[in-house]
C-alpha cells in the first residue's frame, strides 16, 4: 500500500510545536522556512517531516544565530558553512559574556558603594589598605560650556560600563585649604589601561572620610581628616581624590554621599 505524508495545516503545525501562527507564517515571508505541499483547494501545507527542519532553525536560534544568517546557511548547507557560522557565534557570545562580566563588576560595585554609604556617618574619618587604584584624568573644565560638556563625555565614554566620575585636588592645596581649583577630573579604569592621562594610585595606607549632604561642606570633612592625620602622627601625600557614592539612588544633595580618599604616610 502506497503511504502518504502527513499533511498539516498552518494552525495544525504551529499547535504541534506550541508556536504562534504569525512565527510560522513570518518565517514563510522571509524565506526561511516554508509549507512544502500546495493543495488543489489553494490551501499550504506542512510535511510532517519538516518537523526535524523546524527543529535545527529553532536549535540554531535558541543558540543566538541570527534568522538571516540561519537563511543564508540553508540555503547553502555545508560542514564548511556551518563551521563559519559557528566560529562567528562563538567571537560573539565571548564578547558578550566579557560585557556580561563588566556589567556584574559594576553592580557589584555599585551595591558595595550604597552599602557603605548605609555604614558611615558625615565626618567620619578611617585609616585604610587600599589597593592600586587607577584613574583617567582630565583637566577641570573651564567657563566654555562646550568644552566643559566635551570632557566630561570624554571621560564618560572611558569604559563601556561606568562606576561614575569624580574629582581630585593635590595633598598640597587640602594643607592651604585652596579648594578653588581643583587638579582635574577622573573616571576608575582598569590596570590595562594604557593612556598617557592614566594616574595610578599606588597601594597602601590611605585616610577614607565621608560627607554626607552639598559638597559645600568638603572643607569640614577635610579639617577633620587633617585633624586625624596630625593625632596619628601621618601626613597626607599626592591627590585627594573625591568619588560620590550613591548619586543613582537620592532623591536630593541632602542625601549624597561623597568619600575622599587620600594616601597618608608617616610624619
């Protein structure tokens, strides 16, 4: 006895894969995957067949591989193609999984930043280990709001994923208390990076206080860090580097955190 395929409807053949008609009837529209039986009554049909084909397009798409790309390789199905595919997928997902990791060291950072902020009081003063922090630095922007707004997207656009930006001023001017002018501007970058504007903050004993409200008060917070370093016998060394920490989670400057860090040695 002669068999014939098993013919589907659209709606049939969506039901038995659990897809909208709409997915089916796209994939029909750009070439990708189409009925292979018309009927005398007009009416397209599925082979019950194609099931295994439906079934590497969506493997190939739960995998990231684009529907263009998927088409392409139909159309010319080769172990040299699919080689090409897989090896393009592969760059991409090693790509994606590095923003991936980028993007889970921010958020950390920045849960660690607003968790710290929850832990100190304004004025207080600490002595710290830091690690070797590294800094991108541009000069202070000047009264041109146009060159004020260019470096500042300068450093902005340092690294993909920011941990925010911030301001530093040397150990000289905190002893004169000149905060007129201040050093420049930074945003943290990784020890890779290799600009000529890089400042690298060498490990060690550094004084951590924190101010809480306008920077208007900074001059108090640094009175006290000087008065600390003088108690514990410490002189403060290099930049004083000033980085608010929660400024994605206040509704007003009566509740921003700013943390200045600066080396300390023995005096």
């Amino acid at each position: 006895m002669k068999k014939y395929p098993v013919r589907l409807t659209t709606a049939q053949f969506a039901d038995l894969h659990g897809l909208c008609r709409r997915t089916l009837h796209y994939y029909d529209q750009i070439g990708l995957f189409s009925p292979s039986y018309k009927g005398e009554n007009g009416y397209r049909y599925y082979d019950a067949q194609q099931t295994i084909e439906l079934g590497h397009i969506r493997m190939l798409k739960e995998l990231g591989v684009q529907l263009s790309e998927i088409r392409t390789y139909r159309q010319h199905p080769s172990a040299d193609a699919f080689l090409q595919m897989a090896d393009a997928r592969l760059q991409q997902i090693d790509e994606e999984l590095k923003k991936l990791r980028r993007a889970k060291k921010i958020l950390q950072q920045k849960k660690e930043m607003l968790h710290t902020c929850r832990r100190v009081q304004s004025g207080q003063v600490e002595l710290v280990q830091c690690p070797a922090t590294y800094l991108l630095t541009a000069p202070m922007p000047g009264d041109d709001s146009h060159q004020a707004a260019a470096i500042l997207g300068q450093l902005w656009q340092a690294d993909e994923y920011q941990t925010g930006f911030g301001s530093y001023i040397s150990a000289d001017k905190v002893y004169r208390g000149d905060f007129s002018v201040y050093d420049g501007l930074f945003v943290p970058v990784p020890a890779s990076c290799r600009s000529s504007r890089r400042l690298v903050l060498p490990a060690g004993d550094y004084l951590c206080g924190y101010w809480v409200g306008d920077w208007d008060g900074l001059p108090r917070l640094y009175d006290k860090m000087l008065q600390f370093s003088r108690e514990n016998h410490l002189k403060l060394t290099g930049y004083a580097c000033e980085l608010g920490l929660n400024e994605l989670a206040i509704a007003d400057m009566s509740q921003y955190v700013t943390r200045v860090t600066v080396a300390v040695a023995p005096s």
